[in-house]
C-alpha cells in the first residue's frame, strides 16, 4: 500500500454563507505537517445529501484515502452526513449502534428521547470516537473514514488521536525554496523535466519593481529533492538571474 491520501470534508452551509469560520481546513494541515504529510485535498460544502454522498464515494474512490469529515452527525433534520456516509460507503441502512445509544442515554436520560438518541443510528461496521467535551460519540468506518462535530472545541482533539495512531512515526518532507527576480515562465522546460514524486509550484508575484517568482520543490526522498531544485538554481545561475535561498541568504 502507498501513502495515505489524506482530505478533508467540511460540512455546513453556514461556512458558505460566512456565519462560521472554519477552523477545521488549518488544524487538520498543520497537524499533518507536523508528521510530515500533507493534505491531498479540501472540499467545503453545503447541507445537501446528494452532493455529500458524491463528495464521500469521489474521496473513497481515490489511491489509499484517509477522510476526516466535519459537521453533520448531529439529530437535526438539517444534519445529513450519517444517512450519507451510510448510502456512500455501505448498503444505505442506519441500524442503531447499541453502544453508542447506550452511551446517548446515559449522558441525557429521558431527555435522550425522541431526538438525541438517533445520533445511534450509524451505519453498518460504525466504530465510535471518542467526543471529549459531551461524550456524544462521532463515528469511523474501515479505520480511513472518520466522521466527527462541526465543533472544534469536539473533533480537533478526535483528529489529534486519530492522527497519532494512523502516524506514529513522523517523517521528513525535505522542501526547498527560492524566490527569483523574474517571470515564472522561464522554468517551464524545468518543470516538464521533475522527476516522479517530486512536489513542485511556482507562485508569480508583480511587484513594484518588477515580476517575483517564488519556486518551492519538496520530496520525501532528500537526494531527489536536492537534485531536482539544483535543476532551477543551474537555470538561473547560467541566465544571471538574482534569487533568495529561503534561509540562505541572496545568490
């Protein structure tokens, strides 16, 4: 098996509409930075069932993908994800997960019914996560699916042991960047030529005194990386281009 493929999903029109601030796209980046991985892709989107479930069988339908969704598992008839996950990842049913009622009514008592107690009704094969703050369970399926509250304050510490279990081992991304004084059209032929595995991009900046180009490479393999931007550097070296090593000083 290669590398995890990491997403993440956010759920909830009301990040659309700018009522909340998402919080989830920069935790969950970060977090994977510190392991050294990366985000293969972001999707924020609105409460619509038929869109989540396409949204979940794309993410699923990709080389080793590890999901961490966020919103909509509560028992609110604007709360679709668990109907969703179910329909996307297995025959549609939500059958009650007797631990996790067990768990509903022994934080709420009566006042689990009628409503609470149907965030227990998860799809087949559910493992529940742990909610730190409520201890109304969110839920995982296949152990790369891992469906958690909108609220920070509740999945971030869920996406942290996640996390540190999935990654136990951290393990360096090895980047290198420069910024040159030039267009970035002029590393097209070096770009074409980047080996398999190898990160690269090249952002375009007008500044008041002319075009800047910052160029960044990155590899999970250090000789690969290092070889690979030593192609932009010789480019630039024999055009006489002025550039920036990030934390080498000006060449």
């Amino acid at each position: 098996m290669g590398l995890p493929n990491f997403f993440v999903l956010i759920i909830g029109t009301e990040i659309l509409n700018q009522r909340r601030r998402d919080r989830h796209f920069d935790y969950v980046a970060s977090s994977l930075a510190k392991k050294g991985y990366k985000l293969t892709g972001s999707f924020t989107i609105e409460d619509d069932p038929a869109l989540i479930v396409q949204t979940i069988k794309f993410i699923a339908s990709q080389p080793n993908p590890v999901l961490f969704s966020f919103g909509g598992i509560g028992s609110t008839p604007d709360d679709h994800t668990r109907k969703c996950a179910a329909i996307a990842l297995r025959d549609g049913t939500l059958p009650v997960h007797e631990e996790a009622r067990e768990i509903i009514v022994a934080q709420l008592g009566e006042r689990a019914y009628p409503y609470s107690v149907r965030m227990a009704e998860l799809p087949k094969g559910s493992q529940l996560l742990d909610n730190p703050v409520n201890k109304m369970p969110a839920f995982s399926l296949d152990e790369r699916f891992f469906f958690m509250p909108g609220f920070p304050e509740m999945s971030h510490p869920m996406v942290e042991a996640i996390i540190n279990r999935l990654i136990p081992h951290q393990q360096t991304y090895y980047r290198h960047t420069l910024t040159a004084s030039c267009k970035e059209n002029i590393f097209i032929e070096v770009m074409e030529k980047m080996p398999q595995g190898v990160e690269f991009s090249s952002l375009p900046k007008l500044c008041s005194n002319g075009w800047r180009v910052s160029v960044s490479v990155a590899s999970y393999e250090e000789e690969t990386a290092r070889a690979a931007f030593k192609m932009y550097t010789d480019l630039l070296d024999a055009k006489a281009i002025p550039y920036t090593l990030e934390d080498e000083g000006n060449r």
